[in-house]
C-alpha cells in the first residue's frame, strides 16, 4: 500500500474541522481480565506460611521448657533473625502481585480519498497496557530485560484501526481492523500476529465489546468468550474499559522517539483501504511482526543454547547479568 493514499493528520486539525466527540465516542471499549498478571513468587509465600509456623512452634516449645531451660536473649535474636527474613519474603510474594491493565490509549488519525462529499478517515487507537506477561516464567525474565535495556519501559502498545466515511453533514464507520485471536488459549505461546481482519461496524453493536484474546493482548469479541466457556469463566471477572478526554491521548512523532517506537515494530500507518471493492478481505503481515521474539531467542541461544530448556526463573538466574548485558550492547 502506498502511504500516499493515507496523510497524517494534526489531531488539533481534525478537531477544528469536526469534534474531539467523534473520537471519544468511537473509541474501542476494551474488555480485560483482571486474572492478566505478572508470575508471582509462590515459593516465597510458601516460605513465609512455613517459617511463621516455625517462629509459633519454636515461641511454644520455648514456653513448655521455660522451667528446664530458658534464654531469653537467643530467643530474642532468633524471632528477630527469622521474623526479618519473614518480612523479606512477604515483600518478594507482594511485589510479585502486580495485575496488567490498561493505562491509557493514544491516538493517530490518517486522512484517506474523498469520495462524493465524504473524506475516508482511519483513526489508529493504541490501548495502552501496563506490561505483559509471556507464560514462560524464564522468557517472561529475559523479556522485561530486553524492555529494560532497549524499550526504556515495560508498557505495552496494542492497535486497533477505525475507519470512517465523513462529511459537514454526517459520519459513518466503516469498521474495525487488529489482530484477531479468536479462540486460543490465554496462555499459548504459539502466537499468530498476523492474524489480522477486518470487521464490519455492525459487529460491535449490542456491547459486543473488543475483548483481550491472551497475554499478548491480540483480541477478539465478547460473544467469542460465550462461545469459549473455560476461558469467560476462568478468566473471570472481565472489566470493562471505557476512554474519556483524560485517557485519550494524541500521539505525536516527538512522543514516538521518546518512547523508542522504531524498535517496537508496530506499523502506524492504515493498512486498509475502504474506498476500494474488496477491503472486507483486507490481509496484512508485518515482516517485523515476530522481530522481539527473534531478539529474545537469539539471545538464549547465544547465552544458553538451544540444548537447555528453560521454564523456571531459577533456570536462568545465574544468566540473568549476561542477558542484562547481552541487550545493554545490542546495536540497532
């Protein structure tokens, strides 16, 4: 597709020609889970649950054998040594506990051909996610350092394309272009980006809401889940996000550089073109679509080799600097 036929335009620009209304009234209510969450430090808990048993038991022994034998300041040392040590692994299990969500959504809007007294518009919405979580606890690792050395952060930018046939006088959507999940398990690394389609606006009648599919956030439709009875339940409570005038955000090309978006490889140019016959059919594939995930098992072959598997943090803890390092140096 030629980026002739799509111009960015200023998000002031398009507000002064029509409304900021239009853009928050269309933008895609989002239905997440709030079981999406970091790995937590079970071990940790487990330990905790053990060692405050030990410091009870060990207070009561102390006690039944007061009149045997009594120390009073070893029986200090070690409920202070031990209750510290509890302390620090309650801490770890806590800052283990995080919940992804959605934070904000940026915006980019793209003017297309004009047609009769109608300009064909794509407004490119980004939900914005605290992190992601890959199912691998040892990937998931090497991930947030590959975000911590070369993205800077640890967000994670989803895209949902909007496309509309507008006029002074009316306004009418078109409909909805992302990755399409539909059907996969939450937690399956197979990942498919893309799976791109394109959805008429008629399917989001009814609070058919666009609905996080799994941890890479790829989506699909909330009458998808009815028909996937394992994961509307087990994933539940689903919430609902809506987008206001505080949340909604432009995204501007300076922003973009702060926030490393060369190296996210997301295409923020529309990928349809709706003033021609067969757009429902639209396909796209991203050649980069899978470039962090090449990064990432480069690395690990490069560090570990392809002979190790990995699954646990604790099967990489010794590497953990190396990849630090690994991706510290990468030049891109």
């Amino acid at each position: 597709m030629s980026d002739t036929e799509w111009e960015k335009i200023e998000f002031q620009h398009f507000i002064n020609e029509y409304s900021k209304e239009i853009i928050i009234k269309n933008a895609p209510e989002i239905l997440y889970t709030k079981k999406d969450k970091e790995h937590e430090a079970y071990n940790s808990l487990i330990a905790f649950f053990f060692l405050t048993g030990g410091i009870l038991i060990y207070i009561a022994l102390s006690y039944l054998v007061a009149s045997i034998y009594f120390n009073l300041i070893f029986l200090i040392v070690i409920i202070v040594i031990a209750g510290i040590i509890d302390i620090l692994l309650i801490i770890n299990y806590i800052k283990s506990n995080v919940y992804i969500k959605p934070l904000e959504c940026w915006i980019e809007i793209f003017k297309g051909k004009e047609q009769d007294e109608f300009t064909f518009y794509c407004f490119i919405y980004y939900p914005v996610f605290s992190g992601k979580c890959h199912p691998n606890e040892a990937k998931n690792a090497i991930f947030k350092l590959y975000q911590e050395q070369v993205l800077k952060n640890k967000i994670d930018i989803t895209q949902v394309e909007l496309y509309f046939k507008i006029s002074k006088q009316s306004q009418n959507k078109i409909g909805y272009f992302f990755q399409y999940a539909e059907g996969r398990s939450f937690n399956d690394e197979d990942l498919n980006r893309n799976s791109w389609k394109f959805f008429s606006a008629e399917k989001s009648r009814d609070n058919n809401f666009i609905t996080i599919a799994n941890w890479d956030h790829q989506f699909e439709w909330r009458n998808d889940l009815e028909f996937d009875f394992d994961k509307l339940h087990e994933y539940a409570p689903w919430v609902i996000q809506r987008w206001n005038a505080v949340n909604l955000k432009p995204l501007t090309e300076s922003f973009k550089k702060n926030i490393n978006w060369d190296l996210r490889y997301i295409e923020s140019t529309p990928k349809v073109k709706p003033w021609n016959d067969n757009y429902q059919r639209q396909t796209y594939e991203n050649p980069k679509a899978y470039r962090e995930i090449e990064i990432i098992n480069e690395a690990i072959y490069k560090i570990i080799g392809y002979e190790k598997e990995i699954n646990k943090a604790s099967d990489i803890k010794e590497d953990l600097p190396f990849f630090k390092s690994y991706f510290r140096d990468l030049n891109f």
